[in-house]
C-alpha cells in the first residue's frame, strides 16, 4: 500500500522545503510547515516566533510554554478539528504546564494533521512522532556543509561566512532538540526511511526518488 503521509526531516540549505512542496504537489498532497507552527500560535494566542523558539531550543520548553498556555491531548484528538481552549483549560496549563505537557501538545497536532492522510510534513519532529504510524514514509533531506552555505547564501543574500555560522547553529539546534527530547540522533540514516544527500543531484532526481518511495512502500 502506498504511503499517505510523507514526514520529512530536512537540513537548511538541502533545498529541502522546495523538494518537499514538489513531492506533494506531485502526489496532490497537503502540504504542512509553517502552518504546524502558525495553527499552533493561533490555538495559543500567542505570535508565531514564540512557538519557534520554544521547539528549537529544548531549555525554553518549559517557562516559553507558560506563557503560552495548552490544550489538550484530548481536546485536539477527539474533535474533528482545532478547537479552542477553553479558559479553565487555559488557567490550569498557567499553573502546571511542563515541558513534557508542550511536548504532548506539538505532538498532538502532528497527529492530527497526518490523520487524514495524503499529506507531507516537513519538520516538527514528525519521523519520530509518527514513527509508528502505517502508511508513513519517513525522509532525511541533507547536504555537505559548504555546498549548504553556498546555496543558503544566495538564497538569503548574505555572506558565504554568514550563512555557514548560521547552520551551523541550526544543526546544532536541531541535533540537541532530537537528541534531548527524542533520545534520537537526527542525522542517523537508520531513522529514516530514505535520505538523500542533494550536494550532486538535481531537486528534479530528488522528488521523483520521494514519489517513488512514497508509491512503492509495502
């Protein structure tokens, strides 16, 4: 049976998110990035880049959660869609969320969002929340650091030594976030389904290698 939902973990300056809309367009897929953390900052109350600090960096978890406030697992799993909080629920994750509770929240929407399939999910720790869902085919978008930062580079219009400094610190982010939290080492292949490593081939090979993963997956 094909895979209906495609959870890519992608290096910046892979050309990974461009890769990964191609893939779902290919399969007439929905496509889920910013839109994790968007829904997640609307379900809040609270600006986008305050739910971006608090999943890159795993020390923020707790007090960044405390002003944002929760909902529950339950209330995200047992309605058809997002719902809002309502305030004793509110109040209450005031007084005693936890990291392990902002966690569960994140998690929760993955979920939610993969539940009806035909979607591809870039990010958000999807390969591991997921990691045991059928249908799910789990990618690694990765490239050598120097082809990176050129590319990053000229996307962003910054200097060559800039952009090496900046991924070198979003690795670093993401590799201690997968590593804290999920006990995971994010690079490791053997957590992957397929990687590839577009330092030598063309975004064209790399979404028809993603498609016909997807396609043909038992």
């Amino acid at each position: 049976m094909p895979a209906n939902v495609i959870a890519l973990s992608v290096q910046n300056g892979s050309a990974g998110y461009t890769i990964a809309r191609r893939v779902a367009d290919a399969l007439n897929f929905r496509y889920y990035d910013w839109e994790i953390t968007s829904e997640a900052a609307r379900l809040a109350g609270v600006p986008p880049s305050d739910v971006v600090a608090a999943e890159r960096v795993p020390g923020f978890f707790e007090r960044t959660m405390r002003r944002l406030g929760a909902i529950s697992t339950m209330t995200i799993e047992g309605s058809p869609g997002f719902a809002d909080p309502s305030p004793d629920v509110w109040n209450t994750a005031l007084q005693s969320l936890t990291s392990d509770d902002y966690r569960q929240f994140i998690e929760a929407v993955v979920k939610q969002l993969a539940s009806d399939g035909e979607a591809v999910i870039v990010g958000h720790a999807g390969q591991c929340i997921l990691q045991d869902r059928p249908g799910v085919l789990k990618g690694f978008i990765h490239g050598s650091l120097p082809i990176r930062a050129e590319r990053h580079a000229y996307e962003q219009g910054i200097s060559l030594e800039e952009a090496d400094k900046l991924l070198k610190q979003s690795d670093k982010d993401r590799r201690t976030l997968m590593k804290t939290v999920y006990h995971m080492d994010w690079a490791d292949a053997a957590n992957y389904d397929i990687t590839l490593n577009t330092d030598r081939f063309s975004e064209d090979w790399a979404v028809e290698a993603i498609v016909s993963a997807a396609q043909a997956m038992p």
